[in-house]
C-alpha cells in the first residue's frame, strides 16, 4: 500500500487526481485542507512530512488564475507558487520521498515559441509579458526536480498541461480562465434573456484545452511509468513531459462552441480593446504519446461535461 500525498487536492487537478486513485486498492490518500496545512509555512510542510511516511507526492497546489488575475497580482502569483513548490519539494527529499511529480503549465515557453511546443523550446525565447512571474515560477518548479535528481538521485517528475478546463474549475467572473469564464457569461447571458455576450479580444488566437480527468489520468500514467522508460524519452536537463491533445482551435471557434454547449442563441460581439496574449499555444505531445497515453474527451464533450457540473454546482459561485 502506498501512501500518496495530493499536495491541492481541493483544486481542479487535485481532485481529478484524488478521484481517480480512490478506484484504486493499493493507494492510501493523505490529504490536508489549507486550515490543517499551510504550504507556505516551511516548517509546517517539514513536520507534516516527518510525521506521515509519504511514498509519493502529486505536487498540484498552485496560485492559478487567467489573464486579468495574473496582470493585477504578479508578486502574489510569482511568490506563492515559489514558495509551495520549495516547501514541498525540498521536505520530500529531506524525508526521504523518492517519487514526486510536478505539476507545470504550457506558460512556461517563449511567447513565440515554434508551433506545435515542444519539451526543447523551455528558455529559447522571452515568456508572455501577461504571465511571467507565474511561468517563471513553474520553471523554477521543473528546475528543482532536474536538480534534485542530478545532486540526489530523486526520481521527481514533471508534467506540463495546456489549458485545463473541468469539475472543481474556477467561474469567478474576472479571476478565473477563458472557458469557465465563458461558460459562466453565456449562462448568466441566455437567463437574463440577454441578445448580446461581448467577448474579450479579436478571437483570433489559437489555444489547445483538455480535460481535466484526460490530465489526472496522464498524471498518474507519468508518475508509474518505468523508471528506466522515463529516462530513455526525457533528458537529464529537459525532464519534463507536455500534457494536451494536440489540437487547437480558435478563440472564436471556442467561444461558439461554448454558446452552443449552453445553449445561448444571441449575438457574439468582439472588445478589441482587451488583450489576446499569445497568438498560439499548441502543445507538441510526441513524447507523451510514445510513453502510451492520449486523450479520450473531445472539446465539446469536455466542455458539455464541464457545464453539467457547473450547474449542479451554481450556488456557490453567485455573488
């Protein structure tokens, strides 16, 4: 039996994570909430890992936000993530935890990175302006594990997901990302009867979104591959694996699938005045795929699904 920590297992990747290994018999969980673990206290994460014998670590607790979130609160997205993925990662090792795996973001490449990303392009080129203190901050978190491993001989792995959209996702109206953000404006848009849903930028940029249970299942898949196998598809300075489908579609593309998904039938006007960020994120998933994993939802069965559970869930995210 092994014990596994989910380091944010209340957020949306953490609790796909969670849910697919409670089907399992050979995983006992530990989980802590924020009130029972503050993983920016240092020493609160040394003690809690000298107490409770972990065997592996999901590392999934992160600061995350879109656009808006990440142009209004830099310091907190850049110091926060900084301090989670230190706190934990260096305690694993001190208690001697030999199987962690690291949960990144595609933000981590140059904003004109070559389309599809590949694993190479990580610090060939300057990052998005919008969100470089978060990438940095992931980088850091990929660069920890490279030199654990090098300095102890960790076996501490990284994932790096396109955008994630799901169950447990964030529909604050300005601080979360672009589908549940949508998914929540044309909800609120088709009940108030509104003919009209603005959307944000030209709706030119391309973008790449899975699922949120496609990432959990790529995560577990990752972190029990073969030791030896991992090693033969990653590098001692470029360890990291890219997580998505592959696929990419427009803004606007997105935007209408979303309208249809909930059923909005009014007009899509464009706020030129807003910023698109980067032009294209496509993720290159080859190394993935020769490792024996890819996706199994759709967008429009993803995003169905991400709908469903938001309307079983509205209440809390009125007001």
């Amino acid at each position: 039996m092994k014990r596994v920590f989910v380091a944010g297992h209340r957020g949306m990747v953490g609790s796909a994570i969670v849910r697919q290994l409670k089907q399992r018999d050979d995983v006992e969980l530990v989980l802590r909430n924020r009130t029972e673990l503050d993983l920016m206290s240092q020493q609160a994460v040394r003690d809690f890992f000298k107490a409770e014998n972990i065997d592996q670590v999901y590392l999934a607790a992160a600061k995350v936000g879109g656009i808006h979130a990440n142009n209004i609160y830099p310091a907190d997205f850049i110091y926060e993530n900084l301090m989670i993925e230190c706190n934990i990662i260096n305690a694993a090792h001190l208690c001697g935890v030999q199987k962690l795996l690291f949960l990144g973001s595609s933000c981590i490449y140059p904003k004109l990175a070559q389309q599809p990303m590949s694993e190479k392009a990580l610090l060939t080129g300057t990052l998005e302006p919008t969100n470089e203190p978060y990438a940095l901050a992931k980088i850091a978190g990929i660069k920890l594990c490279e030199s654990y491993n090098r300095q102890h001989g960790r076996d501490y792995r990284s994932v790096m997901p396109t955008n994630l959209y799901g169950p447990h996702d964030n529909f604050h109206p300005e601080n979360s990302h672009v589908i549940p953000a949508l998914l929540r404006r044309f909800h609120e848009a088709k009940f108030r009867g509104d003919s009209e849903v603005v959307a944000w930028g030209s709706g030119k940029p391309m973008r790449e979104f899975l699922h949120v249970d496609d990432m959990a299942a790529a995560s577990i898949h990752v972190m029990e591959l073969d030791k030896e196998i991992y090693d033969e598809n990653t590098e001692p300075m470029l360890s990291h694996i890219n997580v998505g489908t592959g696929v990419d579609c427009t803004i606007r593309e997105l935007t209408e699938t979303v309208a249809k998904v909930v059923g909005f039938e009014g007009k899509i006007t464009w706020d030129t005045s807003k910023p698109d960020g980067a032009p294209r994120k496509l993720m290159n998933v080859s190394r993935l795929a020769d490792l024996g994993w890819s996706y199994s939802y759709s967008l429009e069965e993803g995003l169905t699904d991400a709908y469903q559970w938001f309307l079983a869930n509205q209440d809390k995210f009125r007001g």
